[in-house]
C-alpha cells in the first residue's frame, strides 16, 4: 500500500483553473493532504507537520494527463525517420516480445521519467509485451510506482496477425518473408484471463494504478474478442482505449475486410458494443462524416496524437468536425520511436496550431481548450473527472509548479496563451503526484537518475543488435510495403486528410 504522504502547503502560486482567469490567474495557497487538494484560497493556515513551499513567483497548473503512450518502445528513440505507419510497425511491433525484466524496468522508468519531467503526472500505457507473465507485468507496475507516476494501465490484446491487418500484403510478398512482416496469433481467451487475473492480483496500488482495456485496434481482433472486451469492460467498469483509422491504408482495409460491418471499423465497434463514454478511439484520422456522427452521438472519446501522426505520414485528424460534434478530445503523445518525446506541452501546441490551418475560417480553438483536452479531457477518458485534471478541493494532489521569471513568461501576458504556445518545459521547477515532490528543480526526488542511464548504457549494445536485425529483415519486406501504400493512395476516398495534397 502506498504510504500517506505528510500534509503539503502551496502558499502564493498562480493558480490555473480552467474556470477562472486563464490570463493573470489570482494567487492561492493550496492545501494537500492524505495526497489530495484539501483546500485552494487565500490566507490558508498551514497545518502542523506540513512542509511549507513557497510558490509566490510560480504558476500552478493541473498535473497534464498523456493519453496514449506504448513504452514498449523507449529505447528506440530517435532511431526512426521518413517511415509510413505500415513501414515502421515492422520495425518497432517486435520491440515488447520476448525482452529481459532488466529491459522492461530500465525503458518502462526512462519512459515514466520523461513524462514526469514534461509535467505529466498521468501517463494511459497500452503497453505491448509478450508473452503475458506475472513477471513482465510486476516489472512495469513497479517501475511506475518507483517513479511516483499515476498510471493508466492497459495490457494490449489482440488474435489477428500483422499479416492479417495489411491489406494485399499476404498476396504480394513472398511467402518465405510473412514471418518478418507478422503472422503470429495469440488465443483471445487466455489473454483475456490474464488481464481479469492482473486485476484483482494487483489491484489499484492506492489510487496510483487505474486499469483498462486495450484491444490493438478493431482490425486486429476477432469479433469474439473484442465482444469479450466489451464485457469484461461493463462487469469491471472499465475504461477501454483502442487504435481506430490511423493511416489511410487501415480507411481502405476497413473497405476490403470489414464488408461484414458496413466497411466500418466503426461500426464493428459498435457491433460488438465498443463504443460509449467508457471508451476512447486513439488517432481516429480517417473516418468520414457518418463515422463521426456515430462517435458523436455514442459519447466515445478521440485521443489525438499530433506528433506521431505527423511523423509518420498518417495526416492530420480531423479536429474541427469532431468539437463540432461534441466529442471528448483527449490527447496523446505516442510511442517513443515515433514521436520521440514525450511533451504534452508540444502536443497542445500542435493541437491549437493544426486546428488553425484546418479551416480559413477562424477556428475558435484556444490555448484554453488545448489545456483542457490534455488535462479534463484525458481524466473524462479515464473515467477519473472530478479526481484529476484541475486544482480544486477534492482531486488528487497531482500539481506542477512553473518558474514565472522564465524566459517563455517574459513578459508575463497570458498565462494559458504563454503556457501553450511558449513554454517548452524549461519552466518545471516541481512535479507533484498524490501530494508527493517526484521531480524538483530537474531531478527525480525517487529515482537516481544517473545510474539509471548507466544502466540503459549497458543495455543498448543488445538492443541496437535486435533493431539491426529487424532492420535488415525491413530491406527485404520494403518493395511490398511501398506497393500496398501506392495502391491505398490509388484508392479514392470522398474526404482527405493531408495537407498540401490533392484529393484523392
């Protein structure tokens, strides 16, 4: 059980409430106790015992909430470039199979440290390992409680292979190079036992682990699965967060494959009764106008994912129809090998920035709302509203503290504007997560962060050897790859998602 932190007292920080002023936020003090925001007001007595921080030249701002993230991948950083998501899912998907504990710790704690140093307190891991072992998954529960991050946790499931998801690849590469591309299956049902076991084995570590579900995505799993996701979802009260239309390659496969279901990864999800406000669509690029309406009218999230959708050559999601429809937006900042960073502030100011050239009409999109999609709509995701996401009585104690005599508030004009459009996260002077200091000044207070990359160091040499191998198996598949992308884009689709493209 996580022990009590003793009471902690804010005293003088701007605070940022999202009701309030968002330009020159009012000065508070804030009150923590038992790890929860007690109080937020003026002239607050300072309990006995508590430890007193002096905030008078700081911005408060609510603990940023990331809402899709893989750690599977943290090692890999910046090894990727100039990849489609077809290209880079070979070289990338075989990193959670098949790694040592030592591995799973070390990329799992980097992983959560980096978020924590961006300000992000809650961190949604569809994490990809395999095989399921009670081993693996105790690695990862304790590498985040090691770090003090709040985690919402989803083991990734899936019974349909990479080669199963792709369409025309099984016809067009030869047979001798399907095991490169994926043909591995795994078995829905003893996934899904291990999952509902994890939860009552594991439980909710005091409030710091929040469990979900994480189908891969509609096209990699069976209706049988994704039905048994359904239920397990509404007999636990889960949340669950899927892959749904990243790339226009899986618009077109929905076409080809999913004839069963109106050509509609979307209305296989609502057929086997993945959609509703407990559920949240990760990327959501590529739906079209009566898809949108479904998503709408059903109360699901969208979690959008800027940085990797960009990089990868995904395009861009379509921001504007969904506010018009009333969605939950959330957001995300992916995997580490294809993003390369994990910075909610860069994503907020990328939400605001592609809203803008989306339309030649003023958009209407603000900091505020790029504010409240990373912080409220990540806690509606998760089924955590009124527990995180905003400084107020009653919510966990999950705060950052930014340096106001930073560069990026000089001068000080907006402090929401200023926050998103100029603070890269060189202004975090303390990170706070159920009322405990996890990063002051640029250090982790929990982790030793030297010999941690000591320990990365050491295990690099095996991990750049495995990615070479993956990479020299990539050379071989490459010319099946480059096909199947030029036959999607040869496809025509009634709406378009790149920019500086024509419609096709």
């Amino acid at each position: 059980m996580k022990p009590v932190p003793k009471p902690l007292f804010l005293r003088g920080a701007r605070v940022l409430d999202l009701d309030a002023d968002l330009d020159d936020p009012p000065a508070r003090d804030i009150l923590c106790e038992g790890g929860a925001i007690t109080a937020v007001g003026t002239g607050l007595a300072v309990p006995d015992g508590a430890e007193v921080i002096e905030a008078s030249g700081m911005l408060a701002i609510p603990g940023l909430v990331n809402s899709h993230y893989h750690s599977h991948d943290v090692l890999a950083k910046g090894m990727f470039e100039d990849l489609s998501l077809e290209h880079w899912g070979v070289l990338a998907g075989p990193l959670g199979a098949k790694r040592s504990l030592a591995e799973v710790r070390a990329r799992t704690l980097a992983g959560a440290l980096e978020c924590l140093h961006n300000g992000i307190t809650t961190v949604q891991d569809m994490n990809s390992t395999a095989p399921f072992s009670d081993e693996v998954l105790d690695t990862i529960v304790g590498a985040y409680a090691d770090a003090g991050i709040r985690v919402i946790l989803g083991m990734t499931v899936r019974d349909q292979s990479q080669l199963d998801t792709i369409p025309w690849i099984a016809d067009l590469a030869p047979a001798e190079l399907h095991g490169i591309i994926g043909t591995g299956r795994d078995a829905a049902g003893p996934q899904m036992a291990f999952v509902e076991a994890a939860l009552d084995r594991i439980g909710d570590r005091g409030g710091m682990v929040r469990w979900a579900l994480a189908p891969s995505a509609p096209q990699r799993c069976s209706p049988a699965l994704l039905e048994a996701v359904a239920d397990l979802s509404r007999r636990r009260s889960l949340p669950v967060y899927t892959h749904v239309y990243e790339s226009r390659t899986q618009r077109i496969f929905a076409h080809e494959r999913l004839k069963a279901h109106g050509g509609s990864a979307i209305r296989l999800l609502e057929d086997t009764g993945l959609l509703g406000p407990h559920v949240s669509l990760a990327h959501g690029i590529w739906l079209d106008d009566d898809e949108l309406d479904t998503v709408g009218s059903t109360g699901t999230n969208v979690v959008l994912n800027m940085l990797s959708n960009l990089k990868l050559k995904s395009g861009v999601a379509p921001i504007l129809e969904y506010r018009a429809r009333g969605v939950n937006i959330a957001l995300g900042c992916d995997n580490c090998s294809c993003s390369d960073v994990q910075s909610m502030l860069q994503v907020m100011k990328l939400f605001c920035l592609l809203a803008a050239v989306s339309t030649l009409e003023r958009s209407t999109v603000t900091a505020a709302e790029a504010l409240r999609a990373g912080t409220l709509g990540g806690a509606r995701s998760a089924g955590l509203s009124g527990s995180i996401g905003a400084i107020k009585a009653g919510h966990r104690a999950d705060l950052v503290l930014m340096d106001r005599t930073d560069p990026a508030y000089v001068p000080y004009n907006s402090a929401v504007r200023q926050l998103v459009y100029a603070d890269s996260g060189r202004s975090i002077r303390r990170v706070i997560v159920d009322g405990e200091v996890v990063v002051q000044d640029g250090r982790s207070t929990r982790v030793d962060e030297a010999a941690l990359r000591g320990e990365i160091e050491g295990l690099m040499p095996s991990v750049r050897a495995d990615i070479g191998k993956l990479q020299a198996g990539y050379v071989k598949v490459l010319p099946w790859i480059d096909e199947v992308n030029r036959r999607a884009w040869s496809m025509p689709l009634p709406f378009h998602r790149h920019v500086g493209l024509p419609r096709r």
